[in-house]
C-alpha cells in the first residue's frame, strides 16, 4: 500500500475528540478501593489524537469531529485549530462535549475506562456525504468506530478496496482504528474493505467473529479462543481470511510483545526493543493512536509493511513516555530514530 499521490498529502480523519479525565494511581491500582494518585484533564479522543500525531510528523490534517456546545468543546476547537487542523467539516451540537473517564496504573497502562461519546452520533452519513468533494481528494481517510455504524457503512460504499465506487488510482486510502471490543463491533462485515486496520487482541478477536452477539457458539471468537484476548494472530488472521473479512493490511498491537502484521503475502510479529532502551512509559492511554498515524506516515513514504511497524511502534513507544497523550515533541527525526533502534535489534 503505496502513496496514491506525489502532491502535499492531506489526511482525513474521521472520529472523535474528548476531553480526557485521567486519574493516576502513586503505586498498584487496588481495585474496588480508593487509590492515592494524580488526576488531570487533557483534549483527547482516537481520532484528535491521530490527527495531532499526523500534523507533528508534517502532514496536512482535516479533522471532522462534534465539538459541544459547552465552553470545552470551544476550548477543544480553538485548540484544534491553532495546532494547524482544518475543523471546517467539523459539527458543533448543543449537548455537551464527549468526555473519557479513564483510571491507569502507576506503569501508566489502562485499568479502566468510561466513555461518553454521544456527541458523535451526530456525524452522520449525511454530513460525509456534504463532505464528499473534498473526501474525493485526499491521500487517506481515517476513521475510528467512535462514529456511527452507518456512517462507517458510507465511507465504505463510496471508498472501500472491495466495494467502493470510487476505484481509479486517486482513491484515497482507508484506514481504520476500531477503538474498544465494544466498539468495534460497528464494523462487523466491513473489514474487508479497509486498506488499512490496526486492533489490539481484543479488537481482533472482534473481527473473526461471524456475527455479534454470538447466535451459536461457531459465530463468535470464543469458539477458537475462549480465553478473551488471547491467542496466536496468525490463527486469528486466517479467521478473518476465512469470512472474507480481511483487510489489506491488518495490523495487531500485542502489547509488551510487539505488534503482528500481515500484508499482501506478508506477515510477521516484531518485537519491541528491550525495556533498557524504550523511553521510560509514563501513559499508554494515547499509544494505540499515536501507532495508528505512525502507518498513515509510513504508508504515505511507501514504506514495506514491516518498517511500517517499525514506525508505529516508535510512534507507540514515544506517546506512551508523554504525560499527554501526545507528545508535544513528537516529530519525524524523533520517530525516525527509535524505528532504526528498533530495526537495529531485531536484524
């Protein structure tokens, strides 16, 4: 999966943006307890994180989000706009900001999470479609499952590699986060036609389901993984193969062990460096985002599908070392460096 164009490549990304509520715990999260810690406030949301990541590695960003009526979601706009994305597609509704309640360990991983993201409903297939002309134009659109199934179904309909309308060299490029396990359910029987799809276990495990909820217990991943969130990628690869569900490229964060690939006739796992030479992790809650548009760049560069994983794990490792969940000095000599670090110890 190859740039789609040599002139200034714009992004797209279709998806939300929150305000973050992060509480810390100072050591071991104690469950169903009281825990000592930091709590702090942030713009968040997949897809404004995405977009950020995309501008600090030099791409041209346009962000179509639903921003509140309230004095946040103003706040979040002009925040938006004075980063450099273009919110022009973007929607203002009268209810109140979307909000992500999230408890993380002391290591900075997520122990638990409340997301309020009924703002989003309001991005319906029929604003996209009073987007099209400008969609029609970009080298890739981003979209995450915080948007409603229909509007996912949309974008598939007019730009996906299976069935879209629009299928001459200048398609753009679609791309995928499926954000939770109960999220991602959205685009079940849509897979397919992403070019580009990046999950975690749980999320994959999603994808090799038939249907949702389970009619019979062969509909569901519990049938060849009933442990939830484990199991080999692979397997769950030629699961998905075997519904028609595969995207073009799949890509499976595995956490500590690195991340999964499979493109074309290629595919593989690389690991992640040894801890001694990863930055110190501080919060992982924006590291799945940060990977995401490490592989809108690196396709962008036309990259071959590992070194696209070399960068999103950079992209990956460099957020989670940020109290924010993104790092307000991400750029591309920082990601370029860690992704040769990280290609370096695995030759």
């Amino acid at each position: 999966m190859a740039a789609t164009s040599t002139t200034v490549p714009q992004v797209f990304v279709i998806g939300g943006a929150n305000i973050d509520i992060q509480g810390q715990s100072s050591a071991v999260f104690r469950g169903g307890d009281s825990n000592p810690g930091r709590i702090g406030t942030a713009f968040g949301g997949v897809g404004r994180n995405v977009a950020e990541v995309c501008l600090r590695l030099g791409l041209e960003v346009r962000l179509i989000t639903v921003f509140g009526g309230d004095p946040e979601g103003e706040r979040m706009e002009a925040d938006c706009r004075a980063k450099g994305m273009d919110t022009g597609w973007s929607l203002r509704w009268e209810g109140p900001s979307a909000r992500y309640l999230c408890a993380l360990d002391a290591d900075g991983s997520l122990v638990g999470a409340v997301a309020d993201m009924e703002a989003l409903d309001a991005l319906v297939p029929g604003h996209l479609e009073s987007a099209a002309k400008d969609l029609d134009k970009a080298f890739c659109i981003v979209a995450d499952t915080n948007i409603p199934a229909t509007s996912l179904a949309w974008l598939c309909r007019r730009y996906g590699r299976l069935g879209g309308t629009l299928k001459d060299a200048t398609r753009p490029l679609l791309f995928l986060d499926t954000v939770s396990e109960a999220k991602a359910v959205k685009a079940l029987g849509l897979f397919g036609e992403f070019d580009c799809v990046k999950p975690n276990m749980g999320e994959a495990l999603i994808m090799a389901a038939k249907r949702w909820p389970p009619e019979t217990p062969g509909d569901g991943p519990g049938a060849i993984f009933p442990k939830r969130r484990e199991g080999n990628p692979a397997e769950i690869k030629r699961r998905i193969e075997s519904l028609g569900n595969l995207p073009g490229e799949l890509y499976i964060s595995l956490g500590p062990k690195g991340m999964y690939y499979s493109a074309k006739k290629d595919e593989g796992v690389v690991p992640l460096p040894p801890e001694a030479l990863r930055p110190t992790a501080r919060n992982r809650s924006g590291a799945g985002d940060s990977a995401l548009a490490g592989l809108v760049w690196a396709s962008l560069k036309g990259f071959p599908p590992r070194e696209k994983v070399h960068y999103a794990l950079s992209a990956a490792l460099l957020a989670a070392a940020s109290a924010s969940p993104v790092p307000d000095d991400m750029d591309e000599k920082k990601l370029m460096s860690l992704a040769a670090l990280i290609a370096e110890k695995e030759a």
